[in-house]
C-alpha cells in the first residue's frame, strides 16, 4: 500500500510582521524564536526549504493572535511555542485555510 500525502507532510507555524513581536510577547516559556522578525524569517525559510528538499510535502499555517489566544482559551492551555505547534498541526489536519 502506498503510503498517504499525511505521511509525508508536516505543519509549520508561520508569523505574519505585524503579529511577530505581540505573538512572541504573549508567549509563556519565553519561546525559542530569534528576537526579531527578519532573523526568525531567515531561518524559518531556511528550515522549509531543507523540508522540502527531502521531498515531503509542508502546510504553513500562519498564527494570529486573536485565533490562537481563542484556541488556547478553549483548551485552557498556555501559549508556549509547543502549544503553538500543536495549533497548527490541529488547523493543518483539519485542511483549515486560516487559522
């Protein structure tokens, strides 16, 4: 059996310019993203672009505050860079076009 699209993919939590600095304020465990924006882009792009040469598949769900401070609320969950993950591998399996 060949194996499905869903083995081969991962979600990747993706910051717009305007939310990076509020996100990364608000998160709890310090988070372990670089302190600014363009040095977080560079490596951010960096890692999809070795993904991607392995040649599986990646879905980019970009965080915004409102939407995840809902989700976190819900749940009753810290924002931690991990629980920022996992919102979006929650959105991503859910086929979500924005979180």
């Amino acid at each position: 059996m060949k194996p499905t699209v869903e083995a081969y993919t991962v979600a990747i939590p993706w910051y717009e310019p305007e939310d990076f600095d509020q996100l990364w304020a608000m998160t709890s465990d310090g988070g372990d993203a670089p302190p600014d924006y363009d040095t977080w882009h560079r490596s951010a792009v960096a890692v999809v672009s070795a993904w991607l040469a392995t040649g599986r598949a990646l879905q980019i769900v970009t965080i915004r505050p409102v939407g995840l401070i809902a989700w976190l609320d819900i749940r009753g969950l810290a924002n931690t860079t991990e629980n920022q993950r996992r919102y979006a591998e929650h959105f991503a399996t859910r086929n979500q076009d924005a979180a």
